[in-house]
C-alpha cells in the first residue's frame, strides 16, 4: 500500500494564523468521521487531511510517529505489516477518518479495559496552539516526563484545545494467538463471571454481552489461550464481530432511537435501563438506544459512579455530561491559556468552552 | 549555574512574615502538627537530592484533609507559598523547601481507604507507600503494578506528582496508566475530582495532564489506583554480553520477535562489579554488559517465550544465557539491579543519578559519548539502564569532598542530558525536573514551549504559590543559562535579552 507523505504544516498554521488577526473561529476537521458526536462547532472549515504520511516508524522502537492527516486505514495498514497493532483500536466510523480525528475524539475499542485508551499511547504530538505556535510536546520514546503533559491532554479533546498535525504514539506486537466465543449466559451472570476472571490471568481482551449471550474475545501464547478456551467453554465466534461492534454497524444500532453511552465502574451490576443495551468493556460501556431524557439517563449514570454520552447529533443540547462547576472553570481557564482568542472549535464540547 | 532558588533570575516569592504567619496558623488550626524551630525544620531541608538544601519557613504535617483545605485557603489569602512532600525520595529536588514557603508533608495520610477485588481498584490516601499498596491487595492474589526502585518508601501522591516508573512499566505502564481518580485540592483549596471510578471521564483529560505535574497544579489528597490480577509465574533470564552493543541490539531483536517482556534491564561491567560485591547475585562479573529479561504471564506462554528469548539472546551474541533455576534466585537477580544505586554507593564517596531517555537503538552511540564525556571529565560513569523502554541512569561516581568535583559531576550530568535530547530524547524519564534539571530544561524547549507550560500553570494557579521555580524554567534564567552555556558556538534563545 502506497503511502502518501506530504507536509502541509506551513498552510494549516497560515490558516491559524489568519484566523487568529481576523479573530474568525474555526472548526477542525479531519475526514468529519465523527461530526455527529458533540456540540456542532460553527466556523470556518481547517481540513488536516493534506498534512499526511507517516514520518517515522521503527517497528523495534515500538513508536510510530504519523501526521494528523493521515488516513488510519493507511496508518493500520503500516503497522499490520510489520505484525504490529494499535492495541486500543480505535474506530474508524467511515472510510476516510484521519488520525488526527481518532486522537481528538479519544474513542477507543473493544480491547481498551485491557490494553488502555487512545490517549493511553499517546507519547508526543506537535501542536498549533491559539498563539499561532507550532509547538512540540512529548516525543518518542516510552517515559519522558519533562514539563506538562500536554500530549495526552489533547486526546479527546475534540480540537477546542489546538491544532494537532503530527502525534508520535505507542505501538505493540499483534497477539500470537486470538479467538473468540460465544456463550449463552444472561447478562447477571456473564457479569458475574467477568469479576471473577477480571481477578485471575485469563487473557480476555474484549467481553461484550447483547442480552442473550456473552462474546469473548481471548488473545496471547497458543498455551493461555487454549486452557482458558476450554475452560470457559461455549461455541466458536466470527472474530468479525468486533469489528461490527466496534463501527457501531451491529443490528443493535439500526434502532432510530438516540445512541447513548455510558461509562460505569468496572463491577457495577447489570442495570435497568429506559431502553435497548449492549453491553461491551466487561460491562465498563454500556451503549443505549433510549427515548429517554438526559436528565434520566445521567441520573442512572451518576449514580452508580458513572456518566453518559449522547451518541446521536441533535437529540441532547448537551451531548456531554455537564461538568461540576470547578472543572468547568479550570476548563475554561485551560481553554483560555491554550488557545486566548476562543478561535478552535468553540463549543464544540460545551458552550461554555 | 545554581539551581537553588535564584529570586533573580527565578522569580521574586512573596515576603512572608514567619511569626504572624505562625500565630495565625497555630489560631486557625488549633490541633495541626507545625514545626517551626531551626532543629525541627533541618530533617525537612532536602530530598533525595541530599546535595541541595533549604531550610523551609515552616513545616505542616497535616492528618485531616479539612486541615489542608484551611491552610490552602490561609495561604492563598496571604500569599504564602506551598511546596509539597511525600515521602521526601525524589531524586530531582521537586520537594525541596523555601526559605520563604511551608513545606506540606503528606505524609501522615496513610490509610488504605477501600481494596475492592471485584471492581479491580484500590483507593488509598496520597500518603501510603507504593508498597503498601500492594500488600493489601495481595489476599486476593492482585497488584498495584508501577513499582519503582524505592517503592517501599515513595508515596502513592509523589508517584502521581512524578509520573514514577518502575522495572514493569514497558509491559504494565507508568502511573498515569494504572490510575483511576485523582481528588485534589486547588490552590484556593477548592476539592476537585480529576477522572473517575469508570474508565472515563466527562472533558479534558485533566487527569492525565495532572501526572507529572510535581505538585505544581494542586495538592494530591486521594488516589484511586487499578489492581492487576498478578502474574501465573514470572520467570528471569540472564544473559552475558562481550559488548554494550550486542546487548544493546539484543533488546531490539526480542521486542521485534514479537515479545514485550515483563521487565528488561541492563547493566554495563562497572555496576555489575558493584552490585555482584553487594548482593552476591551470582552476576558474571567479566561480562561488559547483562540484560536480566523478565517473562511473566502465563506459565504456557512463560515457557514458550522463555525459549524464543533464550534463542534470540544467542542469535544476539551472548556469551551465556541462564535461566533462574528457582525464585531464590529469580529474587537474587532482581536484587542486584533493584540494589545497583545503593551498590554503586559502596565504591565511591558520593554518587548522581542521571534519568535520560532515548530512542533505543540510539544506545550504542549514546554509551560511547558517556564514555567520552567520563574520560573528559575524569569521573567514572556507571550504566544501568531500564532497557526495554530507554530509560537510562547513569551513575555519576564522585567525592564530594574533593574541592570542585560535585560541581564537575554536575556539568557532566548536563552533557549527558543534553546527548540524549540530542538523539531525539528527554532530560528525564521519570525523576522529574525538579530543580535539578531546570536548566537542561532550556536544552528541551524552545522560548514558546516554556511559554506555553507557563501558561498552563497559570491556568491552575494564577499566583503561582503552589511549589514555584520547579519544573518549568523562567525565560530569564534559560536567557542566562544559555550566556554561560553556548551550543556548537549558538546562543539558545537568541531574541532574549541577557541578564
Ligand atoms: C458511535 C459512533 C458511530 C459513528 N457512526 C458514523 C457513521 O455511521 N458514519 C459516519 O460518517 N461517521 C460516523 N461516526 C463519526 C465519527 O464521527 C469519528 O468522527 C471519526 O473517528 C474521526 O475521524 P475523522 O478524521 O473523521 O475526524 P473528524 O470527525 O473530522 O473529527 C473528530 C473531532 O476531532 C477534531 N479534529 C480532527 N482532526 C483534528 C486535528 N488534527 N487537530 C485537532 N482536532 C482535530 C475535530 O474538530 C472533531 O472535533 C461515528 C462515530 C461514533 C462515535
Ligand atoms: C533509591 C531510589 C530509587 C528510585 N527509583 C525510582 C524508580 O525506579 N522509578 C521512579 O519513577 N522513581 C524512582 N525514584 C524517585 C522517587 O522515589 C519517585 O520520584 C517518587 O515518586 C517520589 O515519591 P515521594 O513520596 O518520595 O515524593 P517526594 O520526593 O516527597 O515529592 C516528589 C514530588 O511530588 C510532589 N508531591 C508529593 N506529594 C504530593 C501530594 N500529595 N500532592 C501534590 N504533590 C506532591 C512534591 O512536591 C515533589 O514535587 C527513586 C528514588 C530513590 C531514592
């Protein structure tokens, strides 16, 4: 696969630039894989998708270090053929989604209780800041802590912090050996289980369970694979299904109810929602097809200990928890230190911000 | 150039008056431990960093958290600054007092709050030992996985100020990896919950931009750590090398077979001489250089992966590659390496610790420049190393007591720092800026950098009372640090005027 490098860093900071002396917004975009989640930001359109390529990767460093244009099939791509993974697998959510957009949105997939989150391997990143600096933060080695950490700062994020045009992360050897199965337990029970496999060295690298059965996903050595295969049992599972789960293209997201997520405490209960769930992340995420207000919905959240996302444009103001009032002033205050004049995605996350 | 508090080049601190500050604490806060005689406060003048000492103002040792709240609010008020302190074991001064400030040692917060099996956390007070940690989750066979060298004596809220490592972060990830949630206190003394009980949190990653921080952006008083299931079995090989380099190109060799060891190590011929008269390891003390490659997991895989390793490691050139036969002498393995300071400690007066990292296959060069540096400056250099994620530590061997050498082991620690910035890595890995290495600071960023940094602690504490001068340097003493310090015959920051 032909990857197409070009470095279009001196344009995207000219916009910033220009946007900074006529004091004009701007909205960020990468491929607009994601523009459905959040707060519609207005503005005038920044595309990342011609600063692209990947600029340095050394598959024995475990680093790779890409541009925020980048297509992430071209970066997977890369790592696949050097038998290396982005292990929190992030969802693509459309063809062309740029890397720069799965580290702003900060998603990660099904392996994440396990392998950690996007902003997990985020090791450095170069970033245009609201002073109309292209600035360099981090770098590429594994352990590096001199000054803030800024880098993981701009996972999820959602581009209201600065422009990010290169991210230099952490990458890991695919697992030597994966399967998948399907068992037929209710969610009580597979709950259950999960807790206690969760405490001992079952290499479970995905759980999620549709009401009807638990799935698993076990990767590593062909040795811990096979015991806890036959000791957990159940019938054999198309690995495709994780994929599925991840894109969001299971038949469970065809409902036309608004998709919202939640994000519990590992161990909370089985829960009785105004809706549809799918449970995935050993129940840590839990996704919801609900009519049911906000308010509703994040009460039931807060109050096991967890919040609520809406997954669906349009059908909350507040696609994103409120926040309590001192983080919403430390958040306002970092906004202003990063970017003063208010000009990358203004409310993208929250009006306030 | 000094790296004690500089008011002229670092900052003017406020002028606090100690005996009205005093009586008002002693008024306000009736029941709160405050040391305050000269003979009290001499314990408190350094960290890990002996060589560097200031006597604090006060010293507070607080046991509720309502008593750190009033005295933040107290302090804000009065413009008094704070600077926090665990256990007191950083290497790089970020706990080292003010004569105009209190020092707020955390460390009587020692209570493990809840361990809970099921839910895989532990939730403890920023005071306890990393150890500690731990061993309450040992009953039920979990974990708390960063461990760093000293965990039986650092704090749980210094690892999170430092973002500490341990031997099992390339597998099992530094601090900000196994943390959950992080309740802290403003500089106002306002509580604030950074993360979560879940995996996620609602906004900014301000949890993950608060690790690291070294008591700059808030006050540690509650940490909710993640609990691993631990391993089946962990195994340790050993393997001898005729050269640095072959060692060195070995640790690439098993990452690209495909394995992330649990722990991998290295140390050169002069440690391994020092820490096999120490420990008694049972270290080939011929060898220019051992890796010690741990393997851990499942003991299926431990024993599939063992044998790829040993095969890689021969491939690689070792000399010898020996498996240990039992636990006893798994533990004696680790033992050297987790004892190589203290070992170095042993043969030769005083020691400095250097915390760069780099790009791994950079090592070879990067040794040789040591080696070159060490002659040039006529002090020994000791490596060890931790491998797998290239994090190094040299070890700078020196006598304080000969006239001008503290300050020749200094100046060869900045060379060494800036070799590794050089080769495209950071001053430090995971000791932490500090105030040790405030000035190679200036080697890392740029004017704007700084600027930025600077501003991010603004966004937290305007004042700038929480531990000032740490971490992050003025642009005046990088503009006077570069005059003294000139780069291939170029004056880093240029566009400043010099002072
Ligand atoms: C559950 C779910 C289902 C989805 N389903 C669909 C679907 O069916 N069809 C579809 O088209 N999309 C879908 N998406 C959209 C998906 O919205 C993600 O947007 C995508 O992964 C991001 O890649 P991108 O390049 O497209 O980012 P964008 O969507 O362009 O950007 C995502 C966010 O990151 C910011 N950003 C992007 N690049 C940068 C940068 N370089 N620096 C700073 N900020 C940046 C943007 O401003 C924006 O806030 C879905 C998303 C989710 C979560
Ligand atoms: C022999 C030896 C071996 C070591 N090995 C390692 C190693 O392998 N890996 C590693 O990472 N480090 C290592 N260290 C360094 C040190 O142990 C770590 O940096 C540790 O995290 C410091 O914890 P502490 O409780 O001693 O913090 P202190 O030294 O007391 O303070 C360190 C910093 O944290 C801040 N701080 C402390 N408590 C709080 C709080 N509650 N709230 C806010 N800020 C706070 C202080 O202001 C200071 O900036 C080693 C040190 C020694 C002496």
């Amino acid at each position: 696969m032909s990857v197409i490098a070009n470095d279009a860093s001196a344009q995207l900071l000219d916009q910033v630039n220009q946007a900074l002396a006529a004091n004009t917004p701007l909205r960020i975009q990468g491929s607009g894989s994601k523009s459905f989640l959040g707060r519609q930001a207005d503005g005038v359109l920044l595309d990342t998708r011609e600063h692209r390529g990947i600029v340095s990767y050394d598959p024995t460093e475990l680093v790779v270090t890409v541009r925020a244009g980048t297509p992430l099939t071209e970066l997977e791509a890369a790592l696949d053929a050097a038998g290396q993974m982005l292990p929190c697998e992030p969802p693509h959510f459309a063809e062309g989604a740029t890397v720069g957009g799965m580290i702003a949105a900060g998603l990660s997939g099904p392996r994440r209780p396990w392998s950690g989150s996007v902003r997990d391997f985020v090791l450095g990143s170069r970033v245009i800041t609201g002073q109309g600096k292209h600035l360099r933060f981090g770098g590429e080695v594994m352990k590096n802590v001199a000054g803030y950490d800024l880098s993981r700062l701009m996972a999820g994020s959602f581009g209201c912090l600065g422009v990010l045009t290169e991210v230099s992360l952490k990458v890991l050897p695919k697992p030597r050996l994966c399967t998948s199965l399907r068992l037929e337990i209710d969610l009580d029970r597979a709950l259950l289980k999960l807790a206690e496999w969760g405490q001992q060295p079952v290499p479970i690298s995905a759980a999620s369970h549709d009401g009807k059965a638990l799935y698993l996903r076990l990767e590593g050595g062909e040795g811990s694979v096979n015991a806890a295969r036959e000791r957990i049992g159940g019938e054999d599972l198309d690995p495709g299904y994780w994929n599925e789960l991840r894109e969001q293209r299971l038949a469970f997201f065809a409902d036309p109810r608004p998709l919202w997520r939640l994000s519990l405490p590992n161990n909370t209960p089985a829960l009785g929602l105004p809706g549809d769930q799918l449970v995935d992340w050993a129940g840590a995420q839990r996704w919801l097809k609900s009519d049911a207000d906000a308010v509703t919905i994040r009460g039931i959240a807060i109050e096991v200990g967890g919040h609520a996302t809406c997954f669906t444009a349009g059908a909350t103001s507040n696609p994103f928890q409120p926040l309590s009032a001192p983080l919403l002033r430390y958040h306002r205050q970092l906004k202003a230190a990063l970017d003063p004049q208010g000009i990358f995605n203004p409310g993208r996350m929250y009006s306030e911000v | 150039m000094n790296i004690l508090y500089d008011e002229r080049v670092d900052g003017a601190l406020p002028k606090v008056d100690k005996a009205a500050l005093l009586a008002e604490l002693q008024a306000q806060l009736p029941d709160l431990d405050i040391l305050h005689r000269s003979e009290d406060l001499k314990p408190y003048e350094c960290d890990g960093l002996s060589a560097y000492r200031t006597t604090p103002l006060l010293v507070v040792l607080p046991e509720r958290i309502e008593q750190v709240e009033t005295l933040l609010k107290l302090c804000h008020q009065r413009g008094v600054p704070v600077v926090a302190r665990g256990a007191g074991t950083g290497l790089s001064g970020g706990a080292l007092p003010l004569e105009q400030g209190i020092l707020l040692v955390m460390a009587r917060f020692n209570k493990i709050l809840e361990v809970d099996p099921a839910g895989r956390f532990a939730r403890v007070q920023p005071g306890v030992r990393n150890l500690a940690i731990s061993q309450a989750a040992a009953p039920y066979e979990l974990y708390y996985a960063p461990d760093p060298s000293s965990q039986i004596a650092c704090s749980i809220g210094g690892n999170v100020a430092e973002n500490a490592g341990g031997v099992h972060c390339l597998k099992y990830g530094l601090t900000v990896h196994n943390l959950l949630k992080v309740d802290i206190l403003t500089v106002e003394g306002e509580r604030m919950t950074l993360g979560s009980d879940a995996l996620d949190s609602p906004g900014f990653d301000l949890l993950a931009l608060f690790t690291g921080s070294e008591g700059m952006l808030g006050i540690v008083t509650e940490v909710t750590v993640k609990l691993l299931p631990k391993p089946q079995v962990a195994k340790v090989l050993l393997a001898a090398f005729d050269s640095v380099e072959k060692a060195g190109r070995a640790v690439g060799d098993i990452i690209a077979a495909g394995i992330i060891p649990g722990g991998l190590e290295m140390m050169d011929n002069l440690s391994i001489r020092a820490a096999e008269d120490f420990i008694h390891a049972g270290y080939p003390v011929d060898a220019e250089a051992i890796l010690l490659c741990e393997l851990d997991g499942v003991e299926a895989d431990v024993h599939d992966d063992c044998a790829r390793v040993s095969e890689v490691l021969k491939l690689a050139g070792a000399t010898e590659v020996r498996l240990a036969r039992d636990e006893a002498e798994r533990v004696r393995f680790w033992a050297g390496r987790k004892n190589a300071f203290p070992a170095v400690g042993r043969i030769s007066p005083d020691y400095y610790c250097m915390d760069g990292t780099i790009p791994r296959r950079e090592l070879p060069g990067v040794l040789k420049g040591i080696s070159d540096l060490s002659e040039q400056f006529g002090l020994r250099v000791a490596n060890v190393f931790h491998a797998g994620d290239g994090n190094m530590h040299p070890l700078i061997l020196f006598d304080a007591n000969q006239p001008g050498e503290l300050e020749r082991a200094e100046d060869l620690g900045g060379k060494i720092l800036e070799l590794c910035v050089k080769v495209g890595g950071s001053i430090t890995g995971e000791h932490g800026v500090g105030r040790e290495k405030i000035n190679q600071m200036c080697s890392q960023f740029n004017a704007d950098e700084l600027t930025l940094f600077h501003a991010v602690k603004a966004a937290f504490d305007p004042s700038g009372l929480l531990n000032p001068g740490k971490n992050i340097p003025t642009l005046h003493r990088c503009a006077e640090f570069g005059r003294m310090h000139i780069h291939n015959g170029q004056l880093p920051f240029p566009e400043l005027e010099r002072f």
